[in-house]
C-alpha cells in the first residue's frame, strides 16, 4: 500500500490508530492524515520506513462551507517543543505553516542514540 492516504476529518477520525511499523506482516496505508478547522495533523512512512510526524496550518483560504482543514483558516495561538534540554518556544511560530519531525524506529535500548 505504498501509495495510499487514510484521510479523516476529526469527527470521523478513530479514536487511536496504531502502525505497527512492519509492512511484511500488515499492510498500512503510507500516510494518514487528520483533518481540522484550519490544519491537518499527518504521518507519511518514507520509503526507508521512518516516518515523517507533521503539523500543518493552513493560512490559505477557507470557506465555512468545506469540512476539514479548509473549514477555516489557521492562526497559532501558542507553541512549545518538550526536549531533555527543557522546554523551548518555537520561534516565529505566529507565522509557521508547517512544522515536522522525522522519527526513526530503534527496536531496542543498545541501539538508541543519545
């Protein structure tokens, strides 16, 4: 299912949705997303299995009209990023349309980077 989308706006989305991270055992769609008045939440597995968490804002346009991400548009209010160093403001948050992570698997303790 490489190329597939499970698309949800929230109230349609699952209550929890778990990926098990191994496509030879189940098949899982390559990116899921999750739809909100003025942004979207969304996991897309790469094709060297990490998988890339990301947050979009849509500063677009909208239209009361349309469900989703385009209900509305996006204005961040507040942001943090919760780290072992603590926890730090993003900077020019007010202005941001999309933040992302990329996560990698680490199956066990001794190969976890510090």
């Amino acid at each position: 299912m490489a190329a597939t989308a499970k698309n949800w706006p929230i109230d349609k989305a699952p209550k929890r949705v778990e990926l098990k991270g191994d496509k030879t055992k189940k098949p899982e769609s390559a990116q899921h997303i999750i739809e909100f008045p003025g942004g979207a939440i969304e996991l897309s597995r790469t094709s060297d299995d990490e998988y890339w968490a990301q947050i979009i804002v849509n500063r677009g346009w909208s239209d009361s009209d349309q469900e989703g991400i385009h209900a509305a548009c996006g204005e961040v209010v507040d942001s943090r990023v919760d780290s072992a160093a603590g926890i730090l403001d993003v900077p020019n948050a007010d202005t941001m349309t999309q933040i992302a992570v990329r996560i990698r698997a680490v199956r066990s303790q001794a190969g976890a980077k510090k």
